[in-house]
C-alpha cells in the first residue's frame, strides 16, 4: 500500500513538474481569489450602507408625515377660530397668532425633512448602483477564476490569458463603483 501512494505521488509531481504554466497559473489564481475577497466585501458593505440610509430615509418620511399632521391640526384650529365668535377677542387674536407662528414652523421644518429624506434616498441609490458593480465584478472576478484554473487541467494558455483578461475587465468594473458619486 505504501508503494502505491509514492507512486501516485511521483505521478502528481511529475505531471506538474511537466507543466510550466503550474506556478504563473497558480500566483494568478491566488490573485484573483484575493480580488473576489475584496469585491464580495465591497459589495456587501454597499448593501449595509444601503440598507441603513434607507431605514433613516423612512425615519425622515415619518417625521415628514408627524409634522404634516400637525400642521394641518394648526390649519383646523386656525379655521375654527375663524368662524367662532369669543367673548374675549384679544385673547382670541394671542391664540390666532401662536397658532399661525407655529404652522409657519411646521412648514418650515417639512422643508427641511422632505430635503433631509431626499438626500438620504439619493445617497441610498449611490450605494446601490456601487453594490450592483460590486457585485458584478464578483461574478466577473469568480468566472475569471474558473476559467483560469481550466489551464491547469487542458495545459493550454488560451484559459490561462482569457482569464486574465476576464479579471482585468472584472477589476474595471469594481473599480468604476468607487467613481459612482
């Protein structure tokens, strides 16, 4: 039994020993899972980003709906007193005037939250578009890989320079995520 194992063994290191694209091939398929590492984390932190300014975009549309249903509370209660009659009109003029002082702020504030939630749902998109080119090198980077180690198995350089190429337009493609503003 010991015998056949040295002999599988020689016969393993004799077929590579025959191949000079083992250790190119190799160095280049270390590279590319190394790339693919890389691509998958980006990808995934996009998401996460993605994922938490939507979550704050929603907080801001919520917020944008509370002061929305306060303002029009003010505009009921400003509407009332403007059909109503009170004995004490002075009285009534003060509450006539903190109510409109405080629709102008609900007004006010709405613009700042719808601005607020805008910016978060455009910085959302930004992260999405980075995942999805993220995520599309990832499957290039993967590819790339595979038909890399292909050489490995037919001995011919074809795989070996497709593959390369593949990584090159893979690394591209991750690259332009960062250019995506």
């Amino acid at each position: 039994m010991h015998d056949v194992m040295e002999n599988v063994e020689e016969l393993g290191h004799e077929e590579h020993g025959n191949n000079p694209l083992v250790l190119p091939v190799s160095v280049t398929i270390s590279i590319l899972a190394v790339l693919v590492a890389i691509s998958t984390l980006l990808g995934h932190r996009a998401n996460t980003e993605q994922i938490l300014l939507q979550g704050q975009a929603n907080d801001q549309w919520g917020y944008y709906q509370a002061k929305n249903i306060r303002s029009h509370q003010v505009q009921i209660a400003l509407a009332m007193l403007g059909i109503s009659t009170s004995l004490d009109k002075e009285k009534a003029a003060v509450v006539k005037e903190k109510y409109q002082q405080e629709g102008a702020r609900y007004e006010k504030d709405k613009e700042e939250i719808f601005k607020k939630a805008k910016e978060l749902e455009n910085d959302r998109d930004v992260q999405s578009h980075r995942a999805d080119r993220f995520e599309g090198a990832e499957v290039l980077l993967e590819i790339a890989l595979v038909i890399c180690s292909l050489t490995l198995l037919t001995k011919k350089r074809f795989f070996w320079y497709s593959g390369i190429l593949l990584a090159i337009f893979g690394t591209l493609v991750a690259g332009s995520g960062f250019l995506i503003h």
